[in-house]
DNA sequence: CGCCGGCTCGGATACGTATGCGCATGGCAG
DNA sequence: CTGCCATGCGCATACGTATCCGAGCCGGCG
C-alpha cells in the first residue's frame, strides 16, 4: 500500500540501504547517487516510516505532554515547549487529562515517546514513579510529586500565597476568606501555605468557616463564592487559589449584585490573559508560564541526553499584579 | 534495557509468540500457559512495545487530532472526541497549531497514526489533499476545505448568522457593524454570508466602513471595537464572528465606559461557557460542539472501517440564545 | 493397535528502517 | 606491476511484535 524505501531503492537502482543513506545526507553516498535517490523518492511521494525509524533507532524523537486541558492554564504552556522542542529535532504531542481523571494507560510506558513533561502530577500520583523505574525521562512543570526525586520547574508559590496575604492584610482587612485548592496538588497546597503564613504574620489566622475548598475551575469558583456568603455576615476580602477560580467568584459577587472592590475585594494568582481584561481588572500573582515552558524543555533535553546528569529543581519568582479587584478596608 | 516479550518468553519457559498469544487473550494458548506467561509478565514490568505491535500489525490504533490551542473553542472538542475513540479502542494524539500557522510536518503521513480529525482546515489548505492522496483517513470537523471531497461534521453556519440578522432587524436596528473572521475559514464565511443575506432580507447592507475582519481572538475583537468607534459616528449593534471576540469587543466597550446593551448591542456566536458568565450574558448562536465532535468520531471509524463507504456531510443546527446584550433600538 | 483430529505450542517470517561490516572499484605511491 | 587505502555501495542483521503454518502430543474411535 505505502510507499517503502525499498520501493525508492527499485526505481532509483540501487539498494534499500543507499536510500536511507541518501536521504539522510550520509556523505557516504555519492552526490550523483543522491540526487537519483532524491528524485526517485519524490517521484513516489516516498515518506519515512516513522514506525520502522523509530523502532530501529530505538528512539522515536516525539515528547509527550501531559496536561488538562480545561484548566485555561495548559494551553499557554503548549506554545512554548512545543517551540523549543522543535528547535531541537523533536515532536510534540499532547496527551489529554480530563480533570481529575488520572492518565491510566500505558502511552508513556510503551516505547512511543522518549520523554515527558508532567504538568499535572498530584502529589501522590505514581505516574512519576512509574516512568523512574522504567527509565522514561521526564520534568516535572508547575506541579510536582512529593514520591519522586527529579527534574522539576515550579513557581515560588509560597512567596506569592504570602505576597496576597501581606496586601490584603496591609490593606486593613481583617476578615479574609479564601477559596483554596486540592491538597493533592502542590501548587495549591504550597500558595495556601504561604497564604496562612502571611496572614500569621499579621496575627490573623484562616478559620475554617472561611475556606472553600474545590478544583480549578469557573464553577467551582462561582459554588464557593456562594457557599461562603451563605454562611452569614461576609468577608471583606477572598483569596482565590487562581484566576478561573477568581473569575467565578466575581461572577458569583455580579449575580448579588455586590460591588468588586467596595463590597469585596478579590485577589487571584496565575495572572492569565483573562485577569488583565477591562472586565475584571483581577489583582493577581504573575507566573511566568512561558519562560517555565521553556526551561522545562531544556532541563528534559539535557535529561536525554545525560540520564545520570544532576537532579535540577528550578524555582520562578513571582510577581504580585495589583489592578482593581482590592481596595483598603 | 527494556523488557521484551522474549524476556517474558525466557522466564515463563515458552517462546515469544506464545507471549503476544496469552497477553492478548488468544484462546490458542492454554489457561495454564496463559496464567505463567501473566505471571512473568507482570514480575518483570513487561509492558508491549507499542512500535513493534503498530510495525506488525500496520495499524497505530491512534488517531490525530489538529487543532488550535490558542483558541478556547478547541479544548472544548477534545473530550468528547478523545472518549469516542477511547471506547473502540483507539487512541487520541493531539497535533498543536499555532495561531495561523499550519501544521507542516509529516506526522500524519508519516504512518504513525491510522487516522485524523482536522478542526482548523482553511479553505485552500493542501493538508486534506495530501491525507487523501496518502489514503489517510480523515475528517474535517467544524471547519472545510473546499479542495476536497470528504467526511465532515459542520455547523449551520448560514442560519445562524440569517438569525442574528433577523434578530437585530427585529429589534429596529439600522446602523448595523460587524466583525468578522478571515475568509479563509469556511465557519467565518458561512457566517458571514448567512449574516449578510439576513441583512439584505430587511432591506439592509453591510458597508465596508462597518466591517473589521480578523483572526478569531480575545485581542483582535478588542482592537476591531476600538477601531471601529474611532472612524465616527457609532453603529447601534454588532455582530461578532464569535464569542471570543464578542468578548474582546465588549472590554473595548467596557474601557470606553459604553454601556451593552444600552449603548450598543452585542451578539456572538457559539455559545460557549464564557457567553453564559453572569459578567457578560452574550447573547450568541449555540452550537452543539459536543456533539458534533462525537458525530465525527463516529465518522471517522466508519470510514476506518470500510474506506470506499459513501462521503457524509453532516450538518448541525444552530439555536438563538438570547440573554442581556442585546436590546431593541 | 493404528489413524485421525483437536488442542498447544514453536519456528520462520514479515513489517520498514538503520547500521556494522565486508566487498568491489579505482587511484596513487612505491 | 603490486600493494595499499579511500570511496561507494550492498548484504546481513537488528529492533519488537504478530501471524502463518507446521509439528508434536494426547485422546478417542474404528
């Protein structure tokens, strides 16, 4: 049915070998001889097994990414790791985690892929251990496993809880909510904490009747925004554990009819695209996503291509965004 | 380095084609021999080479999907699509696309999937005619090429924007603007054209001075507003090629402080979750994206499954969802 | 007791490409 | 003229799995 290299190699005269030579410019072959290949193989539409490639070279040039594509945050870190990949002869592909719900085939075990970018490891989850004991290379970006000991790019989550924490406190208030995330994840487990410590500094602590607890997402940010005025007199001030979860709770403030930021002031984190909208003006903590991205890609290069190499944890700084979502109590 | 069948063969004292025959539940192998070869399997961490299996077999068992991360739409379509083939066996690979760049590398032709599902063809792109000359099996979901004749799951695109028109006209609007998304895409012309005949239906046309044409983005629809109220005299609606630019054309409004509806109405189209945030409540056309990814998943096993079948276009209806950015003259 | 059939399994091979190694050719120096 | 080396190419094989076909074994039946 397809076209092989043994095909190129009928039509071109010569043997299946010189094919594969000469179309990988393997100076070992004759210019002329080359250029009969090369003509021969366009001649045929000749493509190369990618199948066949991969299984002889025991190397298949593709990486995955894991990632959850309902969380609005992901699709940002595609960009760029797919563009430093690239630039070093690689291919990307992205395996899809729908949220909560654990990749539980074998995709990255296989042999399919060379290495990985887990960007949704929950803390306990056995995915990295996994590929450890396989032998699969990998980096951890954003979120880390607390399982496993390797390559990882986080943002200094804990500064940036304490940053929010120190604003809002700064700002006179006194009663402050917080819509906080998974204690499985360490991003959010690790802004909560920063979060609690901050507002210790300032001799407030957190009480349970002011925390919501939920996934990342809009309607878990509108619930919780609900669920909090529900309890009776409200808070001045909400911490959101990130942006979607901000934007649902001003969505939830919008349908009471309660001003942002004179009734309540809300803070975000994560500083996506949708923060800085006239909209919402969210307060924020800026995450460089990007450059994160990037440095992902490297530290996995140089995984592949020194598995012994030294473990790299690599910290972000963060940056507290203040727009109109907080005002002094 | 890796465990093969011939290690699990080598343990369990049987050779390597009973190994493939017991893990695949062949009923030619005994349940004793079936059970030892479990055994091994499991004690060693075997898990199948997915090249060696996709190589043997010539079959990949995984499906593309190409399509656009940079826009919200795209992560909505890849659950339904990624559950469809998950539950006959197949997996899903996604191929990112940026922005306006097209997909240049061989991946689908390459071998190393069995099938793809295009979202973001334009109308001239040659990638279809390539996977049809390839014999890849394809289909184009949401957006066409007008190259090629081939499986396809669409919108009605037309009648939806016939009914924005009409709605606006109804309304007692006569100074009408829009901004409309590239030609290239078949989505934004059908709309446009059904928008422009429901227009001329009420005796109304769409001068150029009313028109801004984009990419399908946050930023572009915020620019198009801001460039549309600089040229003068202000129109009293605007249709947006979607509700991503519906919403950028609002925060254009929202920073001028114009009041929506009052000021100006606001309609877009596809109806996704952001058009229904209490913030915005975008008056918009429902598409029922969900469903159109299953149907052409659905498809697209069909046409696995016997490629010489018919050529089916399928088109959806779309539905007027009127909420609060809209108001009569 | 011999033959046949069914049940299990293994040997050989195929899938498409990459590569180690050997062979032929030709040129050049001795 | 011979020997050596560099160049250019083909043969054989490897990668890991699936499958065709044949071989062995056992039991049952004639």
């Amino acid at each position: 049915m397809a076209v092989t290299s043994h095909d190129v190699a009928r039509l071109a005269g010569v043997s299946q070998p010189t094919v594969s030579r000469a179309l990988r410019q393997d100076s070992q072959v004759s210019a002329a001889t080359r250029e009969r290949v090369r003509i021969a193989a366009e001649q045929l539409g000749y493509v190369p097994s990618e199948l066949g490639r991969s299984l002889s070279t025991m190397s298949t040039r593709q990486i995955a990414m894991v990632a959850d594509l309902d969380n609005p945050l992901y699709p940002q870190l595609v960009g760029p790791l797919h563009d430093a990949f690239a630039a070093k002869g690689f291919r990307m592909v992205l395996l899809a985690e729908r949220g909560e719900e654990i990749v539980s085939d074998g995709r990255l075990l296989d042999g399919s892929v060379d290495g990985a970018v887990l960007t949704t490891s929950q803390l306990r989850s056995s995915l990295p251990l996994q590929l450890q004991t396989r032998g699969v290379p990998f980096v951890q970006l954003n979120r880390v496993s607390e399982l496993v000991e390797a390559d990882s790019v986080t943002a200094d989550n804990v500064a940036g809880g304490r940053a929010v924490a120190e604003l809002l406190t700064r700002l006179g208030h006194r009663d402050i909510a917080a819509i906080l995330g998974p204690r499985e994840t360490s991003s959010a487990s690790e802004r909560e904490r920063g979060f609690r410590a901050g507002l210790r500094s300032a001799g407030l602590t957190l009480p349970s009747a002011r925390v919501v607890r939920g996934w990342f997402s809009y309607e878990v940010g509108r619930a919780a925004m609900h669920e909090l005025l529900g309890r009776g007199n409200r808070p001045t001030a909400i911490f959101c554990i990130n942006d979607i979860v901000a934007v649902g709770a001003i969505n939830a403030l919008t349908e009471l009819a309660l001003d942002v930021p004179n009734e309540m002031s809300v803070v975000g984190f994560d500083d996506l695209e949708i923060a800085s909208w006239p909209t919402f003006g969210l307060t924020s903590v800026r995450v460089d996503f990007g450059g994160m991205a990037s440095r992902a890609a490297e530290l996995l290069l140089a995984r592949l291509a020194d598995p012994q190499g030294p473990v790299v944890h690599d910290q972000f700084p963060v940056e507290l965004v203040e727009r109109r979502t907080h005002r002094a109590r």
